[in-house]
C-alpha cells in the first residue's frame, strides 16, 4: 500500500494531471514535420499523405457486368421467358461488344465486361437455357438493371478519395492504384532517438553483475516505434552520470524530431537528470492521475520534442501508448484519433482504490454464452512486465470506481487499436 489513507490519493505537492488533460496539452503542443517524400504508391503503406487523393476518373469506368450471363433490355424479360431472344454477339473483360442490343436480342456477357449499348440488364448464365439457333430462353424471377455495376457507383470523378494525413493501409493503396495513380506524396517519417538510463542496466547477452537487471524498456519502446512508423535510433543505455546524461540529451536532440527516454524522473530518485533538463531545454515534470506510470517529463530539447518516461516496465509502455503514441501520430502529419474503447462485462471482481485512472491489463474472452466480455490476472504490478505481454487490452478503471462486482460493463482499449 502506498498510504494508510484508506485509499485516498497521494496528494503531492502538486495536483495529479488527469490522463486526458496531459494527453491534450502533449498533443496540442506538436506540429507535423516539414518533410515530404514522394513515394511509388507501394512503399507508400502505412507512410502519412502529404496531400489528398482526388479521384481523375469514375470507379467502375463504365457501367459493366457483375456476371457471368446474358445483356438485354429489361424491356424484353417477358418475351426472354416465353420465346426467348437472339443471340447478336458476345462481350469479355477487355473485349467489348461493338453493336448495340436491340429489341429481341441478348449478348453473352462475362463478369466484368462493358455493358453493351441498348443493354440495361445481365441474367446470370445459370438462369438462361440455350435453345435450337442458338436462341436463348431466360428462367426465374428478374428485375429491370440487375446484375449491372454502374459506372462511379465506387468513385466519382473530382472525389476526394482519401484526406491528406491519412496513414495508408493496404486497401488505400489499392483504392489508390484503382485510380490510376502511380506515386503518392507524402510526410518525411519523423526520427525518434530513444535510450535507457540506469547503471543497474544490462544488455540482454551479457551476464549480470551482482544487483543488474536487463535492459527491456528498450526493447519494448523499439517495437513499439517501430509499429508507431517512425525511424529509430536506438541510442543504448546512459549511466547515471551528469556528464554522460547531458552528452546523450545534447546528441540524441541534434539527430531526432523526438526523443525517448526511460527511468530516472521518479521525484528524488535521478535528480541530476531533472537538473540536465532543465538547464538544456524546456522540460515539465508532470504527475499524472494515473496507474501505473505517475511520474512523465514532457518538454523539447532543442528542436526536439522530448518524452522522459518512467522507469517501471509496464509504465515505460503504458506511458507510451497513452502519450507518446498520439503525439508520434501528429508529428508524422496524421492527426492522433481518440483509442477505441468498448465497454464490457468483466467475469472476475476488479477494483480501484488507487484515486488515479488504473490502466488493468486485460484479455479478450468469452462467456459461458459465447458473448464477449473480459478478463485479466491476478499480478498487476508496475514490475510484472508478463502482465503486458499476456493481455490483449487495458481495462479503464476511473479513478472513483472502487469495488466492481463481476458482470459490471467496464472500458476496455483493446491493444489492436494502439497500432
Ligand atoms: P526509475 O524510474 O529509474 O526509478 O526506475 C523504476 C524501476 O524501473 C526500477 O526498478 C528500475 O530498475 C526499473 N527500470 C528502469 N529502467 C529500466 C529498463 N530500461 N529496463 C527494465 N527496468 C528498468
Ligand atoms: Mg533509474
């Protein structure tokens, strides 16, 4: 327990952020870089458009087949069920029927072909008999322009397609592609530096000396920059030394729009790293009303944005997701969407004393019904990095929501919307 208070918040000396207020000002506070690129349209996924897409042509291009059958006129149904119609040619994907349909006639038509002139209806092949010369006798039920794909029904000519600051995803660069355009423009990705600090830090292959523990914050803010897009620089572990942590913040804010930093901003516990930045930028030591992750430093160094986060595993990652995340978003160009959050029953008893927003780390499940609802392990703790890695989700527990009984609906952020 943190304070014999009955579970009051610690109150500091300063009032606690909440989460959604520091989230605002961080992101408020980014402008996009200034870089642009243009990219052939396939290395342009998951890069940030730099100018919108508008549609120079209608998608489809011309009113076409959605099947396999028989162009007529909707005009000639009845007469296609009794005496059925003559057949006056043939259309394919790629191939156009020249002549027009007229009265008491049909076309062979296959999937994708230019609907011929006159034509204003398709019956698919498996409702049509062919009967002697070749005439064509139509069954079942029809209606007037079935089967038809109308031309811009997708796209129409002069549509903005897709908003400049939208992060590509593989069907935008096929709906690109289905425009004819070949290359997009868009934002330079921006450069993120990022290292540890922390003498009691080891590299992962090396054996431990009495009291070291591994370096893992890197790993996790390596992957998780990596999926965020941007460039990495992985600057490795600083010790905790003045000299060492002023040298690492001078280089890592010359060669990054943005950097990266883990441990060390606890009050009291690294002060020299606080005493650094303030001498070399302008940097604010927030506490925010949140679990884990209290204690962020947020600030620029130089032309950098800088992000000091704090040292506990779980923190390190959830500090990332709730903060760095958006404003790595607007610094890439693309507007930082709000996370998804779905409410939920949970099956086991949750709770929150704790006075601050508690991020649980939470799993998808199912209920004895099959209906989705949510879960999570017994070992919440800052430290226990396993409880990262085995859930699928945060669960949102509001700073006063005390005892929750199982079944009650709760907030969940599931981690597929966090990239
Ligand atoms: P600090 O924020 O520096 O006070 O660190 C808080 C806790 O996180 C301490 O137990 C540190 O040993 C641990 N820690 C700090 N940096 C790392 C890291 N890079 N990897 C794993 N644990 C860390
Ligand atoms: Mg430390």
């Amino acid at each position: 327990m943190k304070s014999g208070n009955q579970g009051l918040p610690v109150q500091g000396p300063t009032p606690l952020l909440p989460v959604a207020e520091a989230r605002r000002r961080i992101v408020d506070s980014v402008s996009p870089v200034t870089g642009r690129e243009r990219l052939a349209l396939r290395d342009g996924l998951g890069r940030v458009l730099a100018e919108a897409i508008v549609s120079p042509l209608q998608v489809p291009a011309f009113d076409n087949s959605a099947m396999d059958g028989y162009a007529l006129r909707a005009a000639d149904l009845a007469l296609a069920a009794t005496d059925g119609l003559a057949l006056a040619g043939r259309a394919l994907a790629g191939a156009p029927h020249e002549g027009a349909v007229g009265p008491g006639q049909c076309v062979r038509i296959m999937t994708g072909a230019v609907l011929p002139a006159g034509a204003d209806t398709v019956v698919m092949q498996e409702q049509a008999e062919v009967l002697a010369e070749g005439r064509i006798r139509l069954t079942g039920e029809h209606r007037a322009g079935e089967n038809v794909r109308r031309a811009g029904e997708d796209v129409e000519r002069g549509q903005t397609v897709l908003e400049s600051g939208r992060r590509l995803t593989p069907a935008d660069i096929a709906v690109i592609a289905s425009l004819g355009i070949a290359e997009v423009q868009v934002h330079r990705r921006p450069r993120v530096a990022f290292f540890s600090t922390g003498d009691e830090l080891c590299a992962p292959g090396q054996p431990l000396q009495p009291g070291q523990i591994y370096d893992s914050n890197r790993y996790a803010l390596s992957g998780m920059l990596r999926r965020a897009g941007v460039e990495c620089l992985d600057l490795g572990v600083v010790p905790d030394r003045r000299e060492a942590v002023e040298q690492a913040f001078r280089d890592a804010a010359t060669m990054a729009d943005a950097v990266i930093t883990s441990g060390g901003v606890s009050v009291g516990e690294a002060d020299f790293v606080k005493e650094t930045l303030e001498r070399l930028g302008q940097v604010d030591f927030w506490r925010i009303r949140m679990k884990p992750g209290k204690p962020l430093a947020f600030g620029r160094v130089g032309d950098a944005l800088f992000f000091g986060l704090p040292g506990n595993p779980v923190s390190t990652m959830v500090t990332f997701y709730q903060f760095v995340q958006p404003a790595l978003q607007a610094l890439a160009g693309a507007p930082p969407t709000p996370p998804l959050r779905l409410r939920l029953p949970t099956r086991v008893p949750l709770r929150n004393r704790s006075g601050r927003t508690d991020f649980q780390r939470g799993r998808l499940c199912h209920d004895d019904q099959g209906r989705p609802c949510v879960t999570m392990d017994r070992q919440q703790g800052s430290h226990i990095l396993t409880s990262m890695s085995q859930a699928d989700c945060f669960i949102v527990l509001p700073p006063d929501a005390g005892e929750i009984p199982a079944g009650t609906e709760v907030e969940v952020e599931p981690f597929a919307g966090l990239i």
